[in-house]
C-alpha cells in the first residue's frame, strides 16, 4: 500500500501488515506508528520529484488537439458544461459501441 504522509512517500511492507489492510484509516495509523519504516528511500523519494517538477513544461508538449463533428445540442450541452468534454470523448473514441 502506497501512501503519501508530510509530503513524502511511504510503501507499508509485508511484515508489518496483518493481512490485508480493510481502510485507509489502519494504514495511516500504521505509516504514522512505523513512518521511518515504511518512508521511502531518498533515491524513491527524489525520482519522484524529478518527474513532478518535469510537468509543467510537459503540458504543452503533450497537448492534443483533435476535430469532431456532434450535433447541436451535444455541442450546445458540452459549451455549458465543459467538465463534460473528457467524459464525451473517451465514448466518441470508445471501441466499445453504445446502442
């Protein structure tokens, strides 16, 4: 189980589970009981940040721009509610075929 404690990346090992973890409320509990065993390495910890901080360049790169044609009242329906728009185009590119 992964889990982020003060800002730092912690992984709970085996041996100190006692089977599986039920809720998020026993994990915290043991990363805050056990936190410089379960914290992870500086090497862990630093990759990780290495890749946070390569994002906000990134974005523009990884934009895509792509065209498609809906008829009105879907566009009119994706203008008011723009948080619509990644929901829309995951079922416009969907292999899957809703009926």
């Amino acid at each position: 189980m992964l889990r982020l404690y003060r800002g730092k990346l912690h992984l709970i090992p085996l041996q100190l589970r006692k089977g599986d973890i039920e809720d998020v409320h026993e994990g915290v509990d043991l990363i805050r009981k056990f936190s410089s065993q379960t914290k992870c390495s500086k090497e862990i910890q630093s990759a990780i940040q290495q890749r946070i901080n390569e994002f906000p360049a990134k974005i523009k790169e990884m934009k895509q721009k792509s065209q498609c044609y809906v008829p009105v009242g879907v566009a009119g329906l994706l203008q008011a509610d723009p948080s619509l728009v990644s929901s829309a185009v995951r079922v416009f590119t969907s292999e899957i075929q809703l009926i």
